[in-house]
C-alpha cells in the first residue's frame, strides 16, 4: 500500500510540473499568434504595393505570384486565427 502512494505521489508531482510549463506554453501562444498575424497581414500590404507596381510595369508573371503569394499569406493567417480561437477558448 505504501508502494502505491509513493507511486501516485511522485506522478502527481510530475503532472504539476508539466501544468507549469502548458500553462506557460499556452500564454505565449496567445501572445505570439496575434503578433504572427499582425507580422502576416503588414507583409501582405508591402506585397501588395509591390504587385501593384510590378503590374504598372507591366511584369504581369511577377505580380501574379505576388499575389499568390498573398493568399498563401492570408490562408496561414486563417489557420493561426483558428489555432489561437482554441487556446483561448
């Protein structure tokens, strides 16, 4: 009997010290997910006015990827607006 509290003893301390570090872990990623998001979106206006000025200048091929690049942007924007919906609840 003593073998068995010695045993939930020690894995209770294990799962506190792992409660810690989650907790810490998932306020970072509600403070690191927004930032990733703002950091995306003012990429994706620089892009956007380079695009424009590659289309002005008639290099079409360029903005085009450009442009697919901003989408690919805004579709990872997608997914860690998700992401940070489920961390904080």
């Amino acid at each position: 009997m003593t073998e068995n509290h010695k045993h939930h003893h020690e894995h209770h301390h294990e799962h506190d010290s792992e409660s810690k570090s989650d907790k810490h872990d998932l306020e970072r990623l509600k403070i690191l997910l927004p930032h990733w998001i703002e950091h995306n979106q003012s990429h994706a206006k620089e892009f956007k006015k380079w695009a424009d000025i590659a289309r002005e200048k008639s290099i079409t091929e360029t903005a085009a990827l450009i442009e697919k690049a901003i989408k690919s942007m805004e579709e990872a924007d997608s997914y860690l607006q998700t992401a940070l919906n489920r961390v904080i609840g």
